[in-house]
C-alpha cells in the first residue's frame, strides 16, 4: 500500500533535485540581509544576466505607497518611510542600466525591480 501511494517519491525526489541544481545554477551577484537590534534588514539579492540586473528586495508588511525608488546608471536607492518602518538602502548594481526601461512590482511583499542593463557598443579598431 505504502509504495503505491508513495511510488512516485523517488521521482518527486530527482525532480526537487534537478529545481535545486537549476537555481543553484543562476548567477547571484549579491545576497545582504543584516540585524539592527530586535528588527533586521530587508534581505537584498541582486542577480545579473546578459540583458538585465533584477534587485529582489524581502519587505514584509510594507505598503506599497511607502516604497520610493530612485536609480542613477549604476546604483539604486530603496527608502521606505511609514508609521512602522524607516529604512534607506543604496545598493551598488553590478553594471550600467538604461534607467527609462526600468520596471518594479511589489507582490507578497517581494519587491522585484528589473532593470535592462545599457547596450555597449563594440568598437573595432
């Protein structure tokens, strides 16, 4: 009876690890979260690919209207003010992007903002 209803443990098993293997697998630029007393941080991620940087920002219990953003070509600034929380964060990017093509979105109190990273041109001599 166990393995009928259980038999396909194994493969649910390959399948976790192939997931695993696949996030392992994706480029993190960096990952900071940090104490302050009784109250931490947001925990940051920052991750890169050949397009696009994507800052992912953990902010649990903030309303979205408390959230401003601003971005230069290589940095971006997360502060957040309301009754509850304060908090103003500069986070280095780990290359230029093309601030007019820039996208964010709070969902479940992750914050997901998407950057394209500015196109160099490639001069041959």
């Amino acid at each position: 009876m166990f393995r009928r209803v259980f038999g396909n443990l194994g493969e649910n098993e390959k399948a976790s690890r192939s997931c695993s293997s696949q996030l392992d697998s994706l480029p993190v630029f960096h990952t900071e979260s940090s104490q302050i007393g009784e109250e931490s941080e947001p925990l940051i991620d920052v991750f890169e690919n050949e397009e696009s940087v994507v800052v992912v920002a953990e902010l649990i219990g903030i309303d979205k209207s408390s959230i401003d953003l601003h971005a230069t070509e290589d940095k971006l600034m997360i502060s957040i003010d309301s009754a509850e929380h304060e908090y103003d964060r500069q986070i280095e990017l780990p290359a230029k992007v093309d601030l007019g093509s820039s996208s964010s979105k709070l969902k479940n109190g992750i914050l997901e903002i998407r950057l394209k990273k500015l196109r160099q041109e490639l001069v041959l001599r």
